[in-house]
C-alpha cells in the first residue's frame, strides 16, 4: 500500500517503512507525527484519488531527526554594473520514517518512550564528587571539553593542580596541546586560592 502526500509545498509518495526528508516539522526526536494532507491512496490494482484529499486517510511518521541540508550556494550577479552577491543557505530539514498509512479515519498509536536518558549526566556527576573529583570547570578558560581532557589525563582535584612544578606544567601544556593556556589563565594560583578557601 502507498500514499502520496503534501507537506511544506511538496507531493511525496510513500510506503510504510520509508524514510524522507521533509520541511521542517515541530517536533523532537521519537515523536509521532501525522500527514493528513492525503492526496491519493493506492494498494495494488485499486486507487483512490482524493478531491483534493482523500477523506478520513493520514499517514502516521516518527520523527528520527532534526538536521540541516547541505549547504548551497546563492550567487547573483548583473554584468557590467558591479554587482555581486554571494550567500549561503542550509535548509531545515526533519527526518521521517513512515510507520503506518491510515484510512477511516483512523489514528497513529502514541510513540512509546524511551528510558530517560537525561538523567545519566547527574549520574555521572554524583560518581565524580564520590570519586573525590571537583568541577575544574572553576578554573577561568576551562570548559566541559577541556575538563574531559584533564580527567583522561587522570587530573580530577584542584589540589593537584596547585601541586604542579613549572615541569609538570610543561608536561601537561604539551601532551593536552593547551599551548601556554595554563600560565597565561593562571591555573596553578587558581587552584591554589580555591584550596586554601576549601582549607578555611
């Protein structure tokens, strides 16, 4: 069975099980969406022409992502006159996987939610304080990217980064490739005031 619909100016033709891009739909990833714009039904030897639509049929879709295309070039120019423009221009898109073609009026069965997966970062959160780590986040020009590295690097508390020798931070400044960042930010006396404060 298939259908061919319209949606954001455009006529699709569809099966279940199909994947497309469309205009930009609301919505966020799992979400069920449905096409009611329905502009022919087809199953076999018989077809439905709708006039415009096919009444009481819908296809039901999920959303599997939110994306941008790929970037196109507009260019504009008029000769002899100097002029040119030149623009970049990235459509949104949403990507749909076609779960069922509707009749009758029927409608699409609620998406079943996934386990939260939202909570695992407070989790891993909660296993850092326990394993004695503290937010080096603290430390002015640390962001959670150059935090991870620091925690790869096996640096998880601030005591250690007090403790470090002009060696050590030579060491660090070349293996983490942070080229100068920890003396020019001042990491070490950071470290160091926010120590003695804990200590106080």
């Amino acid at each position: 069975m298939y259908a061919v619909v319209k949606t954001g100016g455009k006529q699709y033709r569809v099966s279940k099980d199909d994947i497309l891009k469309v205009e930009r739909l609301p919505g966020e990833a799992g979400d069920v969406v449905t096409l009611e714009d329905v502009l022919m039904l087809g199953d076999g030897a018989d077809v439905t022409v709708g006039a415009p639509m096919v009444d009481g049929a819908s296809v039901a879709a999920e959303i599997l992502e939110q994306k941008r295309d790929k970037k196109i070039i507009v260019f504009k120019k008029r000769r002899r006159q100097n002029y040119r423009r030149k623009a970049g221009h990235r459509q949104h898109l949403t990507v749909l996987k076609v779960t069922d073609i509707l009749t009758d009026g029927a409608k699409p069965k609620p998406a079943a939610k996934k386990a939260a997966k939202k909570e695992e970062p407070k989790a891993e959160k909660a296993e850092a304080k326990a394993a004695g780590g503290d937010d080096l986040k603290q430390l002015s020009g640390v962001g959670p990217a150059l935090e991870k590295k620091l925690h790869e690097a096996g640096v998880t508390t601030f005591a250690q980064i007090a403790a470090w020798t002009e060696k050590d931070i030579e060491e660090f400044d070349e293996k983490l490739a942070f080229h100068g960042r920890i003396e020019r930010e001042g990491w070490v006396d950071q470290a160091k005031k926010i120590v003695k404060g804990e200590q106080e």
